[in-house]
C-alpha cells in the first residue's frame, strides 16, 4: 500500500525549497522501499534547486544517504527488509558494452526506481540523481542499496554515497595513486578533501592542498596534506613546482570543475603525470590549451564519475576501514540537522565553513 511521507520540494528555479507531503508506492519490480536514516547536503543538491541539472521540477532533492530497507519488489535478491544499507546513483545493468567488457563502473546504462514518487495531488516527481533522499522514506532501484556494516554510523556512511566516494575514488581509482607518489588537490571543500584523504589511504608521500581559504586548508592538513598553498597570494603552479623538487606533481586531481583551475592543474603535474578532473563545470565552460602541450607533456588527462566507483566493491571496503579507525567518515559531518533545515544549509554553503550538512530522521 503505497504511504505518505514528509519530503524536500524544490518547486521552481531559485525558489526557496519546501517541505511537503508525497506518497511513494510499494515497490515494484527490482525495486526497493528504503527507510531514509541519514542524508547529506550536497552541493549537487544545490544545482537541482537552482536548474543547474535540467528543469524537471518538481524534484525531490537528496541523494547522499543511508538507511534501512523497508520492503523490496519481486525479483529482488540483492538487498532484504532490514538492510542497512548506502545508496548509490549508479546501479549498473550488467549487460552493457561496459558491464559486458568488465568495466561496470563505467555503466553506460545505469537505472532508477520504474515507478514515481509524487506529490498528494498526483504530480510526478524527479528525484535528485534517482533517489530522492530528503524524505523519511525514498523508492529506489535495487541495485541503488549497497548492503554494509549496520554498526556504521548512517550520518558518516551516507557520505559515501556521493561526495566522499568521489573524492577518495578519484584519486585512488582514477588517478592510481600508489605509494610514494606525490599528488596535488585544487580545491578543498568535501570532495577535494576526500581526494586527500584517498591519496594519504594510497600511500601518497607528499599531497599538497590548494585553495584559496585558510579554513579549508587547515581542515585539509588535518585530514593529511603534507603541503598547503594559498592561490590567492601564491602561484599555485609554481608553488606546486617548487614542492616536488621543480617538476610538478604525479597527479593532480582538480576540485572545482573551472577552467582556470583545469589550466592550473594541467601545468602543475609532472611530465607523463595525471591530470584528474573531479569539479563538475557547467555547461558553457570550454577549455584553451596548447594541442603540443598536450603531446609534449605526455600523461594522461581523466575526468572522474562517481569516483568511478563499484559500489557493490567499494562501500563495504570503505566502510570497513572507517570501523578499523583507518577512514574518518566522521570528520566529514560538520553538522547534523532536521529536515526542516535543508533551506539554511543551502545558505551556509555559500560560506564555505561546512564540509557536510547532514539531515538526521
């Protein structure tokens, strides 16, 4: 019988969000009802709000979450009522080029929830990045729950499920930082600085953080930069360059997704370095680079979805290293709030003195 539950609305472009009434229905066909314990604020969230995605509104936004699985569809062997579980974004199909080339984190044909969500006057809803986890309940594909530990913390596990993935993800999966390497990160909000914390997980010597806040900077030392460089009073290039014995650094993982910053991290890797993009950049930004610079400097330039994780491989991995004490989810959770909160999250982003909002049900 399909329920009511309390969600976020974003009704309109810029529009303040709202909380409302939506039903969601029993799961149907591989899909999955999941009890919503615990949901970041992410700034993808944010672009929903602002119609920097697409314009499909209504959206139920959220989508960094874990929770409980309430009642699964037929067909279902992946997850069962009671599952603590993360959910994800990227179900992979398994019969796609990728899937089929053994690449499923490539996922060219990744799936949501068949039926929708709505609103109690029957208006459909687009849930942020298929999901929808601002919601005391969300309707999810199975493959979008990833069974873990349920000693984890759900404020701290939830994570993974965006931000925090992407970031270790790109710099231990993309960018293939091994040992004693030297790696570089422009820009230290919450993905930038999981990118530190997966290049110090990977065994990275010298990891250097680039940013122009101080408090940033500072919240990236304590997660393991060896090195901090202010671009707004240094060249963060020549910086870059002078800490790695005046040849730039193996990797460089870009945060920001803009092309100056993209400039920046292309001249400050090594010779036959790696260039990782991770910042997601809107859609009118365009790039200007030598074409023989591009040969001449070898390497390779990746950008990063998702980490280019497998859930299925990777959360219950991580999850293990942070109940061993060896990833600090937790450091990540600046704040827990209520639902009600989400609007004034939005708003402290804009400062820049969070690294995570997180809803708590």
């Amino acid at each position: 019988m399909a329920q009511q539950v309390q969600g976020v609305i974003a009704r309109a472009k810029g529009e303040p969000v709202r909380i409302e009434t939506i039903t969601v229905p029993d799961p149907g066909p591989g899909e999955a009802v999941v009890k919503v314990q615990a949901c970041g604020v992410c700034h993808t969230d944010l672009h929903y709000r602002e119609g920097g995605i697409n314009d499909d509104f209504p959206f139920l936004l959220g989508h960094e979450a874990a929770g409980v699985v309430e009642s699964v569809g037929e067909g279902v062997t992946e997850v069962a009522p009671g599952d603590f579980v993360i959910l994800n974004w990227r179900a992979v199909c398994g019969q796609c080029r990728a899937c089929l080339r053994g690449r499923p984190q490539y996922c060219f044909d990744t799936h949501n929830a068949k039926q929708k969500m709505t609103l109690a006057d029957g208006t459909e809803l687009s849930p942020a990045l298929g999901i929808g986890a601002f919601a005391e309940k969300t309707l999810v594909a199975a493959g979008q729950c990833t069974k873990v530990d349920p000693a984890a913390s759900p404020a701290a596990a939830g994570l993974l499920g965006c931000g925090v993935m992407a970031g270790i993800g790109a710099a231990i999966n993309t960018g293939g930082v091994g040992r004693g390497d030297s790696v570089a990160v422009i820009g230290c909000g919450g993905v930038g600085n999981a990118a530190v914390v997966g290049a110090r997980l990977a065994g990275a010597a010298r990891i250097i953080a680039v940013d122009i806040d101080d408090k940033k900077l500072e919240t990236a030392k304590g997660l393991g930069a060896t090195h901090t460089v202010n671009s707004r009073s240094a060249d963060p290039v020549e910086a870059i360059r002078e800490l790695t014995g005046g040849n730039g650094a193996d990797v460089v993982i870009e945060a920001v997704g803009r092309p100056e910053t993209y400039e920046q991290a292309f001249y400050a890797r090594d010779l036959a370095g790696t260039v990782v993009l991770v910042g997601v950049p809107t859609p009118e930004m365009k790039i200007e680079l030598p074409l023989l610079d591009v040969f001449g400097r070898g390497g390779a330039l990746k950008s990063s979805w998702y980490g280019d994780c497998l859930p299925s491989r990777d959360f219950p991995m991580l999850i293990d290293l942070y109940q061993q004490g060896r990833l600090d989810l937790d450091a990540f959770v600046t704040e827990t709030i209520a639902l009600e909160d989400v609007e004034k999250a939005f708003e402290r982003m804009h400062h820049g003195d969070v690294l995570r909002s997180v809803v708590m049900f």
